[in-house]
C-alpha cells in the first residue's frame, strides 16, 4: 500500500521534495558579495572622492606618502640630488603658493588668449592651433609623437580627433534626462570662463560654441570604432591631406607643428579631418576665437585662479563624476603634476620621490619571477588551444618570447635639460613643461625607437601593455592589497598575478593580437584563426552586454571587449602560474587540504582587489566613456566563465556563477 507523504512524515520518515534543489551558496551565486559584501555595506566614498576600493584606496595612500614627503622637501635642500627631484619640488611649490596663483590672474596663458583675439582669418587658423598643440592644449585637434604603428623602428606625429566640452560624442545628440543635464553644467561652466576671461558670456554665445562642438562630434569615429587599429591608421602628407581634407592650409599647419616639408603624418580620423578644414572657412571666425578661447581656460583652470579652478571642478567633477568637495590643496597639486597616467612631464619626478621611499629591490626581485611563471603559462596554454593552427601558435610564441618586461621603475630616470620650472609660476610651469616636452619628441622625430623609456611614473597605481610588445608594472601597484612579499603565493598570483597576465593578454586581445612580437600592426594570423577568435569574442562581447551595473543602463560589451579578454585571460593564466608555484613547493590542485585551500585564497584575493564603490554618476560616466566594465563585473562576469573556480568552491550545476559549459568563454 502506498502512503500519503503526509503519513510518511507523520511516521518521522521526511521527504526532501523531488523538484526543489538547495540554493548555491553565496560563493556560488554571487562571488563579489561573497569576498566584499561585508566591505561594500560599509564602504564610504570620501566627499573628494568619485569612488573607493582597492586601487583607490592604494592610490589615496601612495598620493599621501609623496605628501609627506614633499612637505619635508623645501627648493635647494640638500637631498634633492637629481634633476628630477629638483623641479618636481619646485613644482609642487609653485601649485601651493595659492597667493602667487591669484597675483598671476591669467598672465601665464595671457599670450595664448592674445594670439586667439588676434585671430582675424582662416589663413591664420594652422599656425594658431598647431601653437596650441605645442603647449598641451586639444583644441579640436591632439598632436602626439609616438612609434609608428607599422615600424616601430621611427617615431610618427599623429593627429586624433579631440576638443569636445561633453565626456562622449554621442552626448550632442542624447535626449536623456542626464545628458540633458550635463548639457546645461556644461553650458554654467563655459559661460563663466568666457565672463571671467572678459569676453562675452552670453547664453547666445554659449549656444554658438554649443553648435560648433556638435558639428566637431558628428564627425568623431565612436569608442567603439576608435578600437580598431587599422581605422585609425592613415599616413598622409601635407599634399595628400590638402587634396582629402580641403579648407586648411595643412602645409603651414605641419610646419607650425615643427615638422618639415613633405613629413608624413598619421591622420587617426580622416573624417574629421575633413570637418575641421571645412569649418576652418564656414564658420565665423569670431565662433572659432570663442571656441578655441574656451580650450585653452579649460585646459588652464587647474592651475588658474580659485574662480577658475572652482568652476572646472564643478563641471568636469562634479557635474560628471558626481564627486562634492573638491580634494585637499596638496592632493590636488600632486594629481595635477602626475596627470591622469603619470604622464605628465613632470610625473617622473614624483616617481623618483616615491621609489626611494617606498620600494625594495627584493620585491622588483619577486615581481620579476612572477611574471616568468605566467609567461610559462601562457605558452603552455598557447600550445593546448584547439581552435588556433600551428603555424599561428609558432607566432604567438615568438611574441610571447619576445615580450619586454619594465618592472617597478625605469634603469635611468630622465634629466630634463632645458626645462626651467619656477617655485611661484603654476600655470606658466605646466605650459612650459608641455612644450618643453613636445619639443623633446620632436627633436627625436628622426632618431631610432627607444625602447627601454617609460611613458609613466612610477608612483602610479596602473599597469599597462605598451606599444613595443612591453608590459609596464610600476612600483605604486607593486603594494598590498595587490603584491605582499610577506604572504603565500596564492594571494599574490591571485591579486598582481592576474593583473600582470591581464596586461600580457592585452598583446593577444581583440586589438593587441593584431600587432606582432616586434609591437608592428601587421596581419600574422590565418584567416581561419581570425574568424575562430571573433566568434569566441562575440560571444564574450554578449555576456557582457546582459549585465546593466544602473537600471536600463547596460555595459557596452564591444567597447570593454579588450579589457574583458584581458581580464578573462590574464586570470586563467594567472591561476596556471600558480599552480607552476605550488608544484615548486610540493603541492598538487587536487590536494584536500592545502591545495584546495589554496585554490580558494587565489580566488577571494582575485575579488579582493576588485573592491569598489562608485558614485551612481560615475558608473553612469564609465558606461557612456569607459574602456573598462565596472569592478563588480569583472569579479562575476571572468568567475562563472573559469571552471576551475566552480571546483574550488564546489559550485553546484545551474549556479549563477557557473555557466554551462556550452555558454562558457575561454580565448587564452
């Protein structure tokens, strides 16, 4: 006789119901919550602050640590024994004298906002804005030097399309009510750098400027499209140009620039090229003075008046980033000098300070060794993929073998010969330091690829894959939480390890596997291997398109597809690394103890340095702008593609984050 399941747990004989499974654990469900959920609830975002998190609070420390220090350190002291040292305190001297900021007014650029008023015809157009490019400013054009993307043997000028007030070109043309109001901040903002720079401040005039900018942004190639090596390579001559982009005289352009007759330049975005040379005759000459006057304030006001500086801030700050107060006057001072990548021109400077306070030769020692175990895994990973041929793997590998470490800070630190710096000069400092380095790079337009300079400081909190098949770990990220001599190697190759195989993978994303092991743009791979990669790309680019960080705002998975791959990557080969480092030790994956315990540390220190709290409009700013998917994202969206990780955890089948192994990514 069959009894009821009522009788059945009446006589103590229970039943688990047959189509109800238990829940994951947290682990399994969401691994961010897992490792930070304790930390995101209590996390607070300093009032100066757009965010809080691991590379923040580290960058907040190491800002700090060259604060002290440069409070200790007065012009002339004894201990100011370089170049370097010598002009980063007197810069830093000039950025504090508050007083000689307001005596100054707008003296330090006064020749620049006078050569705009003198601007009276198009003719007179090239040699203006090639004289602004010299100084640092974008306006609507930036003009950099740099190894030519197809020989990086020589030096190149490139031209990139610049000069927007908005954070995106899309921003001209949204209606949405955010947009809208970055519209009108932006509109407050120019209106009182025109008023306070003694021109007309009108809503009318704001408008005109507003129109120019439009037209500039429907020429811009999008974020997305900019990712594409081969768009933003076009090499043309003064001639070419004149013939593709008519309206400017491009000649006397390039020749104001310091270039000579005939040099080839790369044009990033012909198209708007074509826009600026065609505006250089259709629009009034009185819009392009106030157009061109607003870039230069705007590129000032850091280092102008309080006025100045408060108005750019509320915009550019507050406005965008959602961030109240502005930071401390040091802070900022030393944020200004390292630029947003430390690489600023006096950004060096401020490495040379840090690494003498902060950084041993014993852990550039161990960084050193963690990077060959992950190069190791790499080629060993290269050598098992089933998707790519032989004879591509044999290239893979070579630029694998071929890639350039530059590890904590650089062999030699630089001179600056011919740069004067003045202790009571902040904004005049900065406009000579930007044409003392523009000078610099050109004088080496016709001299050989210098491959062993570094391009930031080495105080920054960053890591980068360099243009020359280079990876570049600076000191400031080589620190707890991310690098500890003092614990297990499971926490570092968790931390830093995926990090340092993340910017290695960024040579073999869906940009950087276009260059080849000498860092030239080049077509190296099958056409077969080219269409497998772009299949397993888009299938990536597509989970990351599902996730929305604000509600109806979704991450764009085509313009963070790079970092992805690169997260993705840089963690598998990571964790291959680390299991090279615990074979060393006796130590298998498959043991109970130590082993899984291990597995698991790896894991929580990988979610660890992803800990981040971000003010609701800057998330909306690094979704419209941002290369990178935000933090949280790049915990689940890399976990629940790695199995490896659902065997460290024990992640049941249909657990969020264990994708099914149909759906699951794996490129690297």
């Amino acid at each position: 006789m069959r009894l009821p399941v009522i009788a059945l747990a009446a006589a103590g004989i229970l039943l688990a119901p047959l189509a109800v499974a238990a829940p994951p654990p947290l682990a399994c469900t969401d691994f961010y919550d897992y490792v930070n959920g304790v930390w995101q609830k209590q996390a607070q975002i300093a009032p100066d602050r757009a965010r809080a998190g691991s590379f923040d609070d580290l960058r907040e420390a190491n800002t700090r640590r060259l604060a002290q220090v440069l409070s200790q350190l007065k012009p002339g002291d004894a201990a100011l024994d370089t170049p370097g040292k010598r002009l980063v305190v007197d810069y830093y001297a000039s950025g504090m004298d508050v007083a000689a900021i307001e005596r100054a007014g707008l003296a330090p650029v006064q020749p620049l906002l006078a050569a705009i008023d003198a601007l009276e015809s198009p003719g007179q157009l090239p040699a203006l804005l090639a004289r602004l490019n010299r100084a640092g400013i974008s306006a609507p054009f930036s003009a950099w030097i740099a190894p030519d993307a197809r020989d990086k043997r020589r030096y190149r000028l490139t031209l990139s399309q610049s000069g927007l007030g908005l954070p995106d070109r899309d921003d001209y043309g949204r209606d949405d009510a955010r947009t809208t109001s970055l519209r009108i901040a932006l509109d407050a903002y120019q209106s009182t750098l025109l008023l306070r720079g003694g021109v007309d401040s009108t809503a009318q005039s704001v408008a005109v400027v507003r129109a120019f900018e439009t037209k500039l942004a429907t020429a811009s190639m999008t974020r997305v499209a900019l990712r594409d090596p081969n768009a933003v390579y076009n090499p043309m001559t003064a001639q070419q140009l004149a013939q593709d982009a008519p309206g400017l005289d491009w000649a006397q352009y390039l020749r104001g620039l310091g270039l000579a007759d005939g040099a080839t330049i790369n044009v990033g975005q012909p198209e708007f090229a074509r826009t600026v040379a065609r505006l250089a005759t259709s629009e009034p000459i009185e819009t392009w003075r106030r157009y061109l006057r607003l870039r230069v304030l705007d590129a000032a006001a850091p280092r102008l008046p309080r006025a100045y500086a408060e108005a750019h801030f509320a915009y550019h700050s507050t406005a965008v980033l959602g961030v109240p107060q502005q930071p401390q006057r040091n802070k900022q001072v030393i944020e200004e000098i390292s630029g947003r990548t430390g690489s600023a021109p006096l950004a060096e400077g401020l490495g040379e300070l840090y690494v003498a306070d902060a950084f041993t030769p014993q852990a550039k020692a161990r960084a050193v060794h963690m990077v060959a175990d992950i190069k190791a895994a790499l080629r060993s990973r290269i050598e098992r993929l089933d998707w790519m041929s032989e004879s591509t793997k044999v290239r893979a590998i070579a630029k694998l073998d071929a890639l350039a470490l530059k590890i904590a800070y650089p062999d030699r630190w630089r001179t600056y010969e011919g740069l004067a710096i003045r202790p009571d000069d902040y904004a005049g400092n900065w406009l000579r330091a930007n044409e003392w380095a523009y000078a610099q790079r050109l004088a080496e337009l016709d001299a050989p690829v210098d491959r062993n300079r570094w391009f930031t400081s080495p105080h920054i909190v960053n890591a980068f894959a360099g243009g020359l098949n280079d990876i570049v770990f600076p000191a400031g990220i080589l620190q707890p939480p991310f690098f500890d001599g003092a614990r297990p190697d499971a926490a570092n190759y968790g931390a830093i390890g995926a990090v340092i195989g993340h910017e290695i993978i960024h040579h073999f994303d869906d940009r950087g596997r276009q260059f080849d092991e000498f860092g030239n743009l080049s077509q190296w791979w099958l056409e077969d291997d080219v269409t497998a990669y772009r299949a397993q790309a888009a299938k990536l680019a597509m989970q990351y398109n599902g996730y929305a960080p604000l509600p109806g705002q979704f991450i764009n998975g085509q313009q963070t597809l790079g970092e992805n791959i690169s997260d993705l990557g840089g963690l598998s080969i990571a964790h291959e690394a680390l299991q090279l480092a615990l074979a060393r030790g006796g130590v298998k994956r498959s043991d109970i103890g130590v082993g899984r315990a291990a597995e698991q540390r790896f894991f929580i220190a990988y979610a660890t340095i992803w800990r981040n709290s971000m003010r609701e409009q800057a998330m909306f700013n690094q979704l419209r702008t941002g290369v990178h998917s935000p933090p949280r994202y790049r915990v689940l969206g890399v976990l629940a593609n790695f199995e490896p990780f659902a065997r460290a955890f024990g992640c049941p089948p249909g657990s969020p984050m264990r994708r099914p192994a149909a759906e699951r990514v794996s490129i690297w």
